[in-house]
C-alpha cells in the first residue's frame, strides 16, 4: 500500500510538470493629468502661464513657488532687479549655479530663449543624472529685469525614478518661459 502511495505521490509529481514562461520585466507607466494652463499676474513686474494642476506659493514676495503636490516637486522662481549694469554677474550666478551641478550630472544640455518683440532673453537647462536639481532657467530683458528658476523634487535624487516627471515639469518650464512678458 505504501509503495501504490508513493508511486501515486511520484505520477502527481512528474505529471504537473509545466512549461515555464518568461514574463516581460515590468515598467513603471505613471500618467499624469493633461496640462492646461492659466495666465499667472502677480503684484510683481512680470506675469506668466503655468500648469493648473500647479499651486503658486506668494509668500516670498516676488520670489514664487510653482508647487506640484502630487509629484512632490517645486520650481523655484527668484526675481532680481538689474541695477548698476549688474547683468554680468546675475548671468555669471546663474549659469554657475546650473554648472555646480556637473560633479553628480551625466550631462547638461543648453537650450537658449530669445524672443526680441517681448524682450524675453534666457537659457533652459536641463541636466539628467542624479544631481539635486533636473532643471534650471533664467530670463531677462538684459536691462530692468532677472529671473532664475529652479526645478527640485523632495526626494533623493533618482534620475531613473523620476524621469517622466521630470519630462512633464520640463515642458512646463518651457511654457513658462515662453509666455514671460515684463510689466
């Protein structure tokens, strides 16, 4: 008897043998809403578009928040008046702030802004890797006014982690830029 149970247990063994299937490693899709955007005007010499799903931090004056609560992201926006020909150095801060970053970035690629009918002049960095920032930008109209904004996640630095949205808030820096008019 014991020897029928354990050819029976060996014949169920043997029998539920299946073909073992490979399953594609799986992806992270993150979906984020559709943009849409608003015309932002501040008490402050300039006024600007910005994502809907975005909430704006006036606490600091002229110096605004961009807050994405659900990316748990904030774009930084600090406003500098240019006074006694001070453009060199505001640019000369600017870019080595973006530059300091090149000790944990794979690469920082330049993209410049110029738009001469509303005087808007800038540059939009976007640095992959994982340095603290992904993104960094400045406009100006080279004469009264300076901008400098700043992308920064409340996270350690991931780039493969956060790669879509720092692909979604890139393209809402751009229309940011885009849409700057001074005041």
């Amino acid at each position: 008897m014991r020897f029928l149970a354990a050819l029976f247990f060996c014949f169920i063994i043997l029998a539920c043998n299946e073909e073992v299937v490979v399953k594609p490693a799986a992806k992270l899709r993150l979906e984020y809403p559709e943009s849409s955007y608003k015309k932002v005007k501040v008490n402050c010499p300039f006024s600007f578009k910005m994502n809907s799903n975005a909430t704006l931090d006036t606490t600091r004056g002229c110096n605004l928040d961009l807050v994405y609560p659900d990316m748990k992201a904030t774009v930084y926006l600090t406003y500098q008046s240019v006074k006694n020909h001070n453009i060199d150095s505001l640019l000369y801060d600017a870019q080595k702030l973006t530059y300091d970053h090149t000790i944990k970035a794979n690469s920082i690629l330049e993209q410049p802004r110029v738009d001469s009918i509303n005087n808007v002049y800038g540059m939009f960095y976007m640095i992959d890797g994982n340095a603290a920032t992904q993104s960094q930008f400045y406009v100006t109209d080279s004469v009264n006014h300076f901008i400098t904004g700043s992308l920064y996640f409340k996270a350690k630095p991931n780039f493969d982690s956060i790669y879509p949205a720092v692909m979604y808030l890139r393209e809402d820096i751009r229309v940011l830029m885009e849409t700057m008019k001074w005041e």
